[in-house]
C-alpha cells in the first residue's frame, strides 16, 4: 500500500457555528463537531485504516478531533499546523473580513496590513512541518490534524487545483500518498458529505 498521510481539518467548533473568523483564537468543538468527528472515525473504520501516528496542531479545536478520529490519548501537537492568524479579525463576524480579489480563491496576502498572515506563507510553514515530521516518523499511516485555511495554504503551495465551488468543510480529509518523504495528492473525502470522494 505504501505510506499514507491523511491531513484533515477539525471538526465544527462554538465560533463556526457563530459565524465568528477563528484562526489563531480557539474555542471548543461543538456537539455537532464531535459528531462530525466520529463520521470520519466510521470511514476510517469501514476502510480500514489504522494509524501508526498521530498529530495535530496545537489549538485545542484540532487536538480534541485527533484524538476522537483516532481514539488514541496521545497525540503530538506542532506548531507548524496551526491555523493562519486573521489579525484584527480575530474572533470578529467573518462578514467583515476582506473580500478576495477578483479571481482569487484565498485572502492573499490581503491579511497582513492587519496584522495576519499570508496564506502562501502559512502554506509554506505546513509543508516544512509536515516534511521535517516524514523525515523522521517512517510510519505507513499517518494522521494530522490542522485547519481549513492551513490546508488551503498547502494545496495552493503544492499547486493542487480544486473544482470550482470545493472547499474544506469541518472533517475533510485530504488523502496523500508519500513518495520519497514527499506529497502526492490523492483525493479529497468529505466524511459529513456521505464519504463524498473528490480526485483531480
């Protein structure tokens, strides 16, 4: 089978189901979070896959579904899977957050005069956490837990093109093989979607 890295974004927290920008700032998974947490442990079952290994970033909201996903207690948190940070925009309604530019499909670097990050940079700080962890954990499965935006900032640095309209909602997987200690891009699983797959 080869080695497999499964990264996915955590479940449904109290600031999603407020509509509130939650990068940086925690809060905790919801009832419905929990829930959504334990779909994608089913589809984990019903294929499966047992994890050798298990991360997270360190905010609470991807810890606590690493460790429902895996049923596992131990898992190793790192910074570099952290969600980018919204700046000023922290914890505010997400419909005042800047609108992209025309033709984009991420904020850009529209963040920073306010404080926060550039996606291809926090793109780039995932990739080098997620290769320096291949390096030296040779597990055949592994499981990373991290963040919508965090993800999206991989997929644009690894140049992975989506279908119009996908995103990352709460518990998508995305599914890599690992050649070489390196990323290739498999499909996208959307467990609270019916197990909906998406390859490109």
């Amino acid at each position: 089978m080869g080695r497999k890295l499964y990264l996915m974004r955590h479940g449904e927290t109290l600031f999603n189901s407020q509509g509130r920008v939650q990068g940086a700032c925690d809060s905790p998974l919801t009832e419905d979070g929990k829930e959504q947490a334990m779909q994608a442990k089913a589809y984990f079952d019903t294929q499966s896959i047992q994890f050798d290994a298990v991360y997270s970033s360190t905010q609470e909201r991807a810890t606590d579904t690493a460790k429902l996903v895996s049923h596992q207690d131990h898992v190793v948190q790192l910074k570099g899977l952290k969600e980018m940070n919204f700046g000023s925009f922290e914890a505010q309604p997400e419909y005042l957050l800047p609108k992209f530019r025309e033709g984009a499909t991420s904020f850009e670097d529209l963040l920073i005069p306010y404080g926060g990050e550039d996606i291809r940079a926090v793109g780039g700080r995932v990739l080098a956490t997620i290769q320096s962890v291949l390096e030296r954990d040779h597990s055949e499965s592994l499981l990373m837990v991290s963040h919508g935006a965090a993800m999206w900032g991989l997929c644009l640095t690894l140049e992975i093109v989506f279908p119009k309209g996908v995103g990352f909602s709460n518990c998508a997987i995305c599914e890599f093989d690992v050649i070489d200690d390196s990323l290739s891009f498999n499909k996208l699983i959307l467990p609270t979607k019916g197990n909906q797959e998406i390859t490109i």
